[in-house]
C-alpha cells in the first residue's frame, strides 16, 4: 500500500483535472497553446479634420462682410432713432395725437421716457438680421446681374429670326440696382415679417402686450402662425417701389455727386446727406401702401381688421379723404431721412473696416 507500482504512476502523471486531484497533469510541449495577449476593448478613434482655415476664410468672404455691415448698421441706428419710430407707427395706426409734439408728450406722460423705447427689444432683433439679410442681398444680386449683363454683351445674347426679320434680346435696359434693391426688400421681408409684427403690437398697445412672450403667445392665441404674417400682401408690393427707389435713388445720387465733384467717393457728411434723400424719395412714393400694411398688422387689436390692401386703403380714404393715406407722413419723414442717412453712412463705414482693409475692392 505503501508503494505505488510504476503503471499506477503512469496514470496519475498523465490523469490531468479530471483524475485525481493529487495528480499534476502534464502536457507535452508541442500540444501547448500559445496564450495571447488579453484584447485591448473596443475603441473607436475620430479625427476630426481642421476646420480652423476653411472657417476664417469665409469669415473673410466680402459676402460676409457685406452681411455684417449691414447688421451693425441697422442695429447702431434704430438705437439711436427708436423714439422716432415709436411715434411714427403710433401716428400710422391713428393711436393718440394727430401731432408729433402731442405724440411725445401723451407717451411720456403716460408711460414715461422709456415708453419712447417701447418695443424696441424686440426692434433690435428684427432689424440685425433684416438689415444683413437686405444688404447682403442687394450687394450680391447688383453683382450678379452686372456680371450676367457683360457675358450677355460679350456673346451678343440670343438671337430670333422671322423671315428677313431678325431680333436680338438684350438685358442692357435693366438697371442691376432696381433689381437688386427689389430682390433685397422683398427677401428681406419674407425673413423678418413676424417680427415687424411683434414690434408693432408691442409698440401700438403696450398694455395688452407687455413683453415679447406675451406678445407672440396673444399672436399665436389670435390666429396661429398665420397671424405672424398679418399685412405680407401689402408690405410685400409696398416693398417693391420703396426698396427699388431707395437703393436706385442712393447709387444713382452718389454716382452723379462723386461725377460732379471728380471724387472716388463720399465724405461720411455727404452720404448722410445722399442716403437722407433716398429715403424721402422712397417714402413718399410708398407711403400709402405703407399705412394700409400698418392698418393690417395691428387692426386685428382693434377688432376691425379689413380683410385685404385694397379694403385697408378704402377705409382711410372713406374716414380721412386722401389726405388720410398721408396721414403721418411728416413723422415717417422724420424717422426716414434720419434713419437712410445714418444707415448708409455707418454702412459704408464698416464696410471701409471689414472690406477695404482685407483687401477687397468695393
């Protein structure tokens, strides 16, 4: 018992785990696994590519610029204007005084000082992305259409022959400017409507509206999103005469003035001046189509709403007379001039510091 024969040995050497659990299991070296290294866990690696120059360089883009200087503009002159423009729409809608002076005081007195800025906030935001959307258009779209005009010179355009009649179509006629102020108010426009609307809402009745989301929640409340787009027929064809006479008007002046004068450009003086008279001209043509957009937008408040533009003008001449179309045209002057001028000239002003000093011709 004591000894263990070399057979008994032999199996025990050779058992393995699943003999006796004294035994040690040995295998031969040929029959050995090579053990591998544990795996790594699963990973996954993302290299995301350099952004850095592509960005910059459209940031550089005179497109970009021109997009920015407008956004600046518009928003250091309604800073500086809102009173004006407080007054102007109050005097539109047939809100309060007939009279500028009575206007100022009736809502000082009863809103104070800051009643003048009534809306304003929300003024601010409509005007940065109207302002850079219509500038930026008009700037792009004048290009275009010039660079269209030169190939179509260059290839004499296409030509219709009828017989021994022989036609030639040209696009010379068109003034890239008119179209481009088009394209610009109206695109311009179809952005930033709502917001026209809530900044006269809150403008007209600061009561019933004391603050933007109780502004756009009442908007909403009283017709949906379609109410957010109150008075878009009148403003988009009151839009056309005025952005096409507004922006012909500026070019067309200062072109002629730096002519006359034999200078590459204006003095920040003269294109308050030249930008001052574009806005009247544009105005006055407009104006009319101007307070039947006003009478639209915020006539719903009043609970008369006219149903369309031409209702709307019916009304103010049936209450008014023609001079009812007019009505509050010595305010909107008095708001425009000041505004046309100081948007061009800090326009061109930023445009010298965002184009001219990166090296991109005006």
């Amino acid at each position: 018992m004591a000894f263990e024969s070399q057979s008994t040995k032999k199996e025990k050497k050779y058992s393995g785990v699943f003999g006796d659990m004294y035994s040690v299991a040995i295998i031969p070296k040929e029959l050995e696994l090579e053990k591998e290294p544990n795996p790594s866990p699963f990973e996954l690696q993302f290299q995301f590519p350099d952004l850095t120059q592509p960005i910059r360089g459209f940031l550089r883009t005179r497109e970009v610029g021109e997009f920015l200087s407008g956004a600046l503009a518009g928003a250091m002159t309604k800073a500086v204007l809102a009173p004006l423009e407080t007054i102007r729409t109050r005097m539109i809608v047939g809100v309060g005084s007939r009279n500028i002076s009575g206007s100022f005081l009736e809502v000082i007195e009863k809103q104070g000082w800051q009643g003048l800025w009534a809306g304003n906030a929300v003024n601010m935001i409509r005007i940065i992305p109207t302002q850079a959307i219509e500038f930026g258009t008009f700037e792009f779209v004048k290009r275009a259409m010039t660079s269209a005009q030169e190939k179509w010179k260059q290839t004499e355009g296409p030509k219709v022959q009828i017989g021994p009649v022989s036609l030639n179509f040209s696009i010379s006629w068109i003034s890239p400017v008119a179209v481009a102020g088009a394209a610009a108010g109206i695109s311009s426009t179809l952005v930033c409507h709502p917001l026209e609307v809530l900044k006269d809402r809150l403008t007209v009745c600061p009561e019933a509206y004391p603050s933007i989301g109780v502004a756009i929640s009442k908007i909403y409340k009283d017709g949906g999103i379609g109410s957010c787009y109150a008075g878009l027929s009148p403003t988009l064809i009151g839009m056309l005469p005025y952005s096409t006479c507004y922006y012909f008007m500026y070019e067309k002046i200062k072109k002629s003035y730096c002519q006359t004068k034999k200078k590459e450009s204006l003095s920040r003086p003269e294109m308050l001046l030249v930008g001052a008279l574009a806005g009247f001209t544009a105005s006055t043509i407009s104006f009319p189509l101007e307070v039947a957009r006003k009478r639209l937008m915020v006539g719903a408040m009043q609970g008369k709403c006219p149903p369309h533009m031409a209702a709307a003008l019916s009304e103010v001449i049936r209450e008014e007379g023609l001079l009812g179309l007019y009505r509050g045209w010595g305010a909107s002057c008095l708001k425009v001039m000041p505004s046309s001028g100081i948007t061009w000239m800090f326009y061109e002003a930023w445009k010298d510091i965002l184009l001219v000093q990166r090296h991109h011709p005006l």
